[in-house]
C-alpha cells in the first residue's frame, strides 16, 4: 500500500517537476524549430506511457496486495492483448520515429546557397576562416602549423591566400542567411554546440564534418566543446555573434587574409629599442622584471604571448578592472604601441636581451606543488616552457611573484573577467582548482625547481 | 543411450569430493563459492566506484572547498567511476556472480561443466581488478579519458594518465575479456548441456534465459573491446595510426598518418551497445522471476518474454551507432540506426508490460525483493521512455552530450540494474546463507535507495534539456544556465552522498544476517524453481545429493486452480502422466 501511493506521488511529484522546473530549452535562435517540434512530440508520447503505466502498476499493486485468503489468477498467456500491446506500441514508435526522420533529412541536406565557414576546433579553443572573394579554402595540413600559420594552410595553394583567418574565439555569422559549418579539428575530438541553435557535431581529426543551419536572432551565443577533449575540456568556450548582414560585412572586411598574415614584416630590434626605453623604466634595462614596481621579467617570455598581452590592454581586455592595480598602470603604457609594427619591434628587440633566471622569492610545498602541476603542465608543458598552440606563456624561469599574483588576480576574478578575453576566461577557469592560497605557493614553488 | 547429464557421468564424481579448507573456499571450482567470490569482488570495486561519484559530486557542488579535486582528478574519477561501475561492478556481477551461483541450480546440474575453467575465470577476473587498481598508483595515476576512451585524447598528452594510465586499463580491460570468456563459454555450455532430464529450454526460468543470452552477446560484443584495445595499445606503445591520424599535440606535429578516431568508436560502441543489454538482460529474467514468485503467479506471456529477450539481444547488435549521432559519422547512417533503435523499443515495452500484467490479478507479498522489483519497473520504465529521445537521431542532437544523458543511462543502466541486483541479493539471501535478512532494514535500504537515485536523476533530464554539458569540471559563466542550476547541483549532491551512506544498511544487514539471521527454510518464499528445492540449504558441492532433480512442468506453476498450495515446484510430477518431456501439459 505505501508503495502505491508513492508511485503516484512519484508520478504526480514528476509532472509537477517538468511544469515548474525553471529549466527548459534556451529560447531559439535557428532555423531548427523542428527539433523543439520533434522532443516536444517525444515528451506528448513518452510522458502518456510514463503516467499511464505507473498508475496501472499503483493500482494493481494495492488491489492485488497479498490476503490470506486471496489467490492470484492463473493465466499463462492471452495472446489478444498481447497483440493489442505491441501494435499500440509500434503506433506510438512510429509516432515519434517519422518526424524524427523528415527533419534529420533536412539536417544533412545542406541548402545549395548556404555560405560557408570552417570552425577549426584544438585544445583548448576556437578558431575559424572563411573562403574569402574566391569563395574556397584553401587546403590545410598538420606539418604546416606554427605560431606563424596556426590555421596549417599550405603556403602554395593559390586557394589559400584570400583566405579570412579569425584567430579568435568569437565568430560573427549573418542574421537569416543559411550557414554550412565545416568542422575541422587539429588533434583530438571535440564538439561543437551552441545551445540555442539546437544542433551540434562533432570535429574529428583527420576528416571533415559538418552542420548547417540559418540563424534567427541577433545575440552572442557561447559556443562549448561538448565532447571529451582533454582535461581543459570545460574551459574550452567561444562564442558566436548573429549580425545584421551589413554589420557582419564590416566585421568581416577588418579580419586578415592568409596572405595578409603571412606578408606581415619581421620585427626589427633597432627601432623596438627605442620603444623599450619606455618599459625598462619598470620592466628594467635588461627586461628582467623589478618587484618593487611590480613589473615582471620580459625577456625570455614567448613573443606571442607578449603580443597577445599587449593587445589585450590597448583592447581594455586586460588592465580595466579597477581591482587590477598594476594591470590599470599597465594599460596606458601599453598604448603607446600604436600599430603591429611597434609592437613586433619591441618584441623583437625583447628577444635579443640576456635571459638570466631572475631570484626567487616564493616558498610552498614543492612536492604537493608538483601534484597539482600536472593540470598545469598540460597547457604551460611539463617543464613550464610554454606552448604556443595551447596559448600558453612560459612559466619556469620568469618571475615567481609575479605568477602569484596573476594566479590570485584570475582566481579572484580580476583579471580574465573580460567577455571577450578568452584566454583569460580560459585561466580563470582553470583557476578554478586552486581552493587554496596555499595551492598557489605550492605550485610556483615547484615551477621554481623546473 | 539414455541421457545421462555431463555433471552426473562417474568420471566427474571427483570433482564433488570433500575438501581442504583451501580447495573449499580458495582454489574452490564449486560454481557457487566462485559465484561469491565473483560478487565479492565485484562489489567491493563497486563501492570504490561509488565514492569516486561522491567525489564527482562534491566538486559539481561545492567547487571551492575540495583542493584534492584538480580537473586532471576530476576526469580521472569520472573515467574509474564509469568503467568500475559498467564493466567490474554490473557485468562481473550479473555473469559471474549470478551466472555462476543460478545457471547450474536452476538447471539442476551439479556444477558448471568446465569447474576448473570456471574458477580460472575469477582468478583472472581478479588479475584485471588488481591491473586496474594498479593504474591508481602509478605517475600520472589513472586514466582520465572517460569511460568510452576515445582516441586520440585518451593517448595524447592533455589528458591526465596518458604516460601509464590508459595502459594498465587498456590491459586490464584485455584480461577481463580473457576472464569472461572462459566464464562466458561455461555459462553457455551449461545451459545448452548440463540441463537436467525435463528441462526443456522453454521450461527454464527467466533468470537463466537472461543471464544466457546476455553472455552470447558478451562472447560475441566483448571482442570488438579487446581488437580496439589492442590497436590502441599499439598506437600508443610502437606509434601505429589505428586510431591516430595527422594531428598537432602540444604545438608539434605527431608521425601519425592516416588513422581513423571513428573507427574506434564504431567497435568501442559494436561492444558498448550490446554491454548494455548484457547488463539488462540478466536484470530483466530476474526481475521476471521475483515478480512472478512474490505475486504468486504466473510470469504473463511467458514465450512472449522469451522471445523478447532473444530479439532484444540480437537487435542489440545493429544500434551501435545511436551513440553516434553527432560524432561525425556519414549522417545518412542516422536514419538506418534511428530505425532499429526505436524498433527494440518494441519488444523492451512487451517486457515492461508484461512484468505489470504478471502482477495484475496476483497475489502480491510486499517482501523486499517484490519492492525492489516494482521500484525496478519504476525506473526502468523512465530509463527507457528517456531512451526513446536519445534513440531519435533528430532528438538527440540537442540532447546529446547534455545532462539528459548522464540521468538517462543512470536510470537505465545504473539504477535499474542495481536496484535488480538487491532485489536478487535479497530473493537468494536464504538459499546462500541458509539465514532470512533482517526485514525491516531491508525496507529502509529500498525506500531511501528508489526515493533518493529517483531524487538525483531526474532534475538531470531537466538541466540537459537546458544544455548543460557533461564531463564539465565546472560550468563557470555562460550565457544560458542560471545560478538555479548550481542550486539545482547542490541538492543532486545532497541525494546521491545520502544514497551513498545509506548502502551502509545493506551491509549492516547482510553482515548481521550471516551469523544472527533466523534460520531459513529451504523453500521460504514458496518457490518453484529447482534452487529452491535442493536437498541443503545452503546447497552442498555437487547440488543434488544422490539424484539430480527430474522437471516435469515450466517454471512458474503459482495459484493453479484446484490445488491447495498455491505453488508447484518444478519437480513435481503431473497426476496421471509420467512424461518428463510433455512441455504442452506446461499451459494446461
């Protein structure tokens, strides 16, 4: 008897549940209604079956509960309501099979005058391109990645060189107008979802996939790897912004082409020493950091990186929160490399400088340290040494406190808390793991014996 | 020649000797002491497999508190906590444990027909488990890749155990398929050799149809695990390209060329699919006989169940790739798998029925096994109506990799199965220990089981119908899940620690009941079923003492009309007929 009624309190309790829960499909944004169409049908069918069996069973099991003086019926078989049974059941299948199947038939046929983009997918981010005024990509390979050709588009493919390459986690995609993703990964699996467009796919090394579909509302949406890829899994995001058409030409035309990248001149460290006597008034003569003015080391640190950061504060990326006190200092200094030039040739000018180990000030338990280093290693490498496709700057060698104070800065959510800087969202949570400040020590202190 | 049974042959009687405190308990080849050995086992690994849930959980809720859990330990417990629950927990159990202990009594033979091979099964079982807990200790610990190990990322550096982890478990997982298939041929062979005079295949209980046809689907699924974890350790170890195309890892282009992830995924999910079954399966025969005993009646449409766990098991064969939808594969495959898919929802359906229409004009006794099994059509049911989403290949594109599917394979798969297998725990406790259970705790231990898993898995549909992603270590700020979510998380926490805690009662009663226990009868809850009617309780080394049993009837003789009990064992003749072999008389 209290099994009965729990049944149906059950049944009650989970149609209550799916009425109030505040938790149901994202509003839409795409095209593919019909997805909401068909789990709407799957729920209709699916929720009469689950209501109607648990109360049959509620029922039958207080007026079949045991009496002494009862006895059960004896009927082997009664092939009638068996097959009553199984036709009802085909019937509803069927119900919720065929829409299923017109609509996935329109998921894979992709409209002809649907335009195209690639979404290349690595550990742990986004990146994308689009065919250019040729309207075809160029071909890509793996032995052709670098820091200078992330994308690997082989340098001789006349294809290749219109190329639009968005080094970036955010892609701009136009309002109303079918879009054919093409989906490329560098190294493992990852997925590509955005919960409001409804579909999603998987990127596979070594093969293409794709999804389309046609935009419907004007927004940013988060794109998440929703497929197993690495410890930083959860920490790999992106987003896509639906524009008006004209809006997304002008975005558009501001991105590079692959022969823009590639014709980029060399830094020159002449004209970057100039600049430099600017920051070596903090970052010191030599580059080599100064704590009292709480400028870290430079010299040795990945040029890439350097760039990356720089850009961030001209951008207001990084040095705008106004707990960032030394970020806030940063900022202006930062805007006086007013082009990619300038900032080449500083970098360039960086990297003729001496790279001595600077002292070391932080103390931590080394070997609780190395523990929780294995996260780390797997984006900033084994020995600390920085890895440019994980878009990771060195660590080991540079200066300690520093890294402290970056590491509490992410954790407190003052430095990575800008929308649109994805590596420092990245860090951020990243630095999820770091429940206490002793972790933090712990872990610089053994990036110190590195 | 008459027929004589294998394990009745002179030669044999060896076998069934006295023996040392070691040949007893130790190098045992009675199946029924190996069958505890399996469970053992099994369930202690089960146990390590749930604390690392808890441990899961606990991060999911709490984020800030818990500085062990790093995201590398995070994806290791998820990965541990998958693999110990689908592979040593439930599939050792149900074949090894309940294989073991029932094929042999509900056939009535004395034992299985290769003893020696049998307990050379556990002791290889055994060899994975200590492989497997071995990967705990090792630099980098274990894997991290999740269950399903998909290449490239479970051997490339990224993710946690790449150095050592996902060799052990790619060994252990070799040597568990060793094990059971030197299980899996004697379960098979029994049942089609060793089955006692009258023991139609259309006589035997339900428990041995289940736990028989899931192991052909094991001997036939596990093989396409052990090709790919051999290619994978080859990938990994001499640098093949199996599995491993040209790919970039930590900014440098790898030698691989060529091979294929998705292959990898078409033979893991070739096993994986028909796992599932041989999971359910043995669930399902079980549940089957716990209903009919405790309803005192009659299993409904007994060939019709019969018949669905064939087709079951051999549509489990052709929906392999259901799981996936949005891997990549050539998409037009998704209307061929979408199909089949939905159409084994047919004959699973047949068996949810037909469990309510034994129950339906019976006799119930609410004993503990009879609560577990109808909290087991309870969430069996919502496991397979949630089924019906993932199935659809255009329903599953938003659901998938989502929340909704963490809570639809726990409800089918993980609590399902498990409630099945306290229900059984509890149904053969007597004739095992020869002791009853304490009732009383066995009641808490259902309701706070069915009442708290009920309370986890179902708010997850819900949050992956709103897109939360699985295998996150957190969700961290998106555009579209609100702070009710980790609200939502915390209370999921809350229910399954207290889940957790509460199996404390189930041991507390087995523990207790094996020496305080009141003495069972050896037929306590009237059943008709040959273990029920050996000569000790519990059974002996060899069964049957003198005679091996002789069947007459099928196996779910309850209530017929005219008879003052309200049970026909088996074993007991038709008035007036002296035929062993009449399966016709069964329906009269």
């Amino acid at each position: 008897m209290p099994l009965a009624v729990v049944i149906i309190l059950l049944v009650v309790a989970t149609i209550i549940f799916h009425f109030a829960s505040p938790w149901w499909f994202t509003p839409i944004a795409s095209n593919w209604g019909a997805i909401d169409t068909t789990v709407n049908i799957t729920i209709w069918v699916t929720g009469v079956v689950f209501i109607a069996v648990n109360l049959f069973l509620a029922y039958v099991i207080v007026k079949y509960r045991h009496k002494d003086d009862g006895r059960a019926h004896y009927e082997p078989e009664n092939t009638k309501l068996e097959v009553w049974l199984t036709s009802i059941t085909a019937l509803g299948v069927a119900a919720m099979l065929a829409p299923g199947l017109f609509v996935w038939a329109d998921f894979v046929n992709v409209p002809e005058d649907a335009a195209e983009v690639e979404v290349v997918g690595q550990q742990w981010r986004w990146s994308y391109r689009f065919p250019g005024a040729d309207g075809v990509f160029g071909s890509t390979d793996i032995p052709n990645m670098s820091v200078d050709n992330p994308f690997g588009i082989s340098p001789d493919d006349p294809a290749g060189q219109d190329d639009i390459l968005v080094n970036d986690n955010t892609v701009h995609v136009p309002l109303n107008k079918p879009i054919k993703f093409l989906l490329r990964s560098k190294d493992v699996l990852h997925d590509f979802a955005v919960a409001e467009f409804r579909v999603k796919m998987d990127l596979v090394p070594g093969m293409v996939t794709y999804i389309w579909l046609t935009p419907t509302k004007t927004g940013t949406y988060d794109i998440l790897c929703e497929e197993l890829c690495g410890m930083a899994h959860y920490a790999m995001r992106g987003a896509v912004v639906v524009n008006e058409e004209n809006e997304f030409d002008s975005w558009l035309s501001e991105q590079p082409t692959f022969a823009q990248t590639v014709a980029r001149p060399v830094g020159d460290p002449v004209a970057g020493q100039a600049f430099f006597a600017v920051c070596a008034a903090c970052h010191g003569p030599q580059g080599e950091g100064n704590l009292a003015l709480n400028a870290p080391k430079t010299a040795g640190q990945e040029g890439w990186y350097i760039k990356k950061q720089i850009n961030s504060f001209k951008s207001g990326f990084r040095g705008a929160h106004k707990d960032d006190i030394y970020g806030l200092q940063m900022a202006p200094m930062a805007a006086i490399l007013v082009d990619e030039n300038a900032i080449d040739n500083v970098i360039a000018y960086i990297n003729t400088l001496p790279d001595n180990p600077p002292e070391t000030s932080v103390t931590g338990d080394a070997a609780r340290g190395e523990k929780l280093y294995t996260t780390c290693a797997a984006c900033h490498g084994r020995q600390g040494q920085g890895i440019w496709s994980q878009d990771a700057p060195r660590l080991a060698g540079m200066t300690d406190w520093y890294l402290v104070q970056q590491l509490k800065n992410f954790k407190a959510g003052v430095r990575g808390d800008h929308a649109s800087d994805f590596q420092g969202r990245q860090m951020a949570l990243l630095s999820l793991m770091l429940k206490d400040e002793q972790a933090i020590h712990d872990i610089v202190a053994y990036i110190n014996t590195l | 020649m008459a027929y004589v049974a294998i394990a009745d042959r002179d030669h044999e009687h060896h076998l069934h000797d006295p023996q040392t405190f070691i040949t007893k308990y130790i190098w045992s080849q009675d199946h029924k002491v190996i069958a505890i050995q399996y469970g053992i086992t099994a369930i202690s690994v089960g146990v390590l497999a749930m604390i690392l849930s808890a441990m899961m959980r606990l991060q999911l809720a709490f984020p800030d508190v818990f500085s062990f859990i790093t995201p590398n330990n995070y994806y290791q417990f998820v990965t541990m906590h998958g693999m110990i629950m689908v592979i040593y927990l439930l599939t050792a159990l149900f074949l090894g444990g309940f294989g073991n202990f029932l094929i042999p009594l509900m056939c009535g033979a004395r034992d299985m027909v290769f003893p020696y091979v049998n307990m050379l099964s556990f002791w290889v079982y055994l060899l994975s488990v200590i492989i497997l807990m071995a990967s705990f200790f090792v630099p980098g610990g274990p894997t991290g890749a999740g269950w399903t190990l998909y290449p490239p990322q479970s051997i490339l550096p990224g993710t946690p155990g790449t150095d050592w982890g996902i060799l052990f478990m790619l060994i252990s997982l070799a040597v568990f398929i060793v094990a059971f298939t030197m299980g899996g041929l004697n379960y098979v062979t029994t049942v089609l050799q060793a089955r006692c005079r009258g023991m139609t295949l259309m006589r035997m209980p339900l428990s041995v149809w289940g736990i028989f046809v899931a192991t052909i689907l094991g001997l036939l699924a596990f093989p396409a695990l052990l090709v790919s974890a051999v290619m994978m350790i080859l990938d990994k170890t001499i640098g093949t390209s199996f599995f491993i195309p040209a790919v970039l890892s930590m900014g440098e282009s790898l030698d691989h060329l060529g091979g294929s992830p998705i292959l990898f995924q078409h033979l893991f999910w070739f096993f994986g699919h028909p796992e599932v079954y041989i999971v359910a399966l043995p669930a399902f025969g079980i549940i089957s006989d716990l209903i009919s005993t405790h309803a005192r009646k009659n299993i409904f449409g007994y060939r019709m169940m019969v018949w669905a766990i064939v087709a079951i098991g051999a549509l489990s064969f052709v929906v392999w790739a259901h799981h996936m939808y949005v891997s990549g594969m050539n998409p037009y495959f998704g209307f061929f798998f979408a199909t089949t898919t939905l159409i084994i929802a047919i004959p699973t359906a047949i068996k949810v029925y037909n469990w309510v229409l034994t129950l339906w004009q019976g006799n119930i006794r609410f004993t503990v096994p009879m609560m577990f099994a109808i909290g087991f059509i309870f969430t069996f049911t919502h496991g397979g109506l949630t089924g019906l989403f993932l199935g659809n290949v255009t329903v599953d594109l938003p659901l998938s990799d989502t929340y909704f599917v963490v809570g639809h394979f726990h409800m089918v798969m993980g609590v399902s199965p498990v409630l099945a297998v306290f229900g059984a725990i509890y149904h053969w406790f007597p004739k095992i220990s020869g002791r009853m259970f304490n009732e009383t705790l066995g009641k808490w231990h259902f309701w706070l089981t069915f009442l708290g898993t009920y309370s986890i898995y179902l708010p997850m549909h819900y949050l992956g119908i709103l897109g939360v992603p699985r295998r996150y270590y957190a969700n961290g700020i998106t555009d579209f899940i609100p702070e009710s979510a980790q609200t939502m998380n915390v209370g999921i926490t809350i229910a399954a620690l207290l889940v957790a805690v509460v199996q404390i009662i189930f041991f507390v009663n087995i523990i207790w009941s094996l020496r305080n226990g009141k003495k069972a009868d050896s037929n306590p809850w009237g059943a008709t079923t040959l273990e029920w009617q050996t000569p000790d309780t519990p059974p002996k080394h060899g069964n049957w003492g003198p005679e091996l049993p002789v069947v007459y009837r099928w196996a779910y003789d309850y209530s017929v009309p005219g008879q003052s009990l309200d049970f026909i064992p088996q074993t007991e003749p038709h008035h007036g007929h002296d035929s062993v072999d009449d399966e016709d008389k069964d329906k009269k």
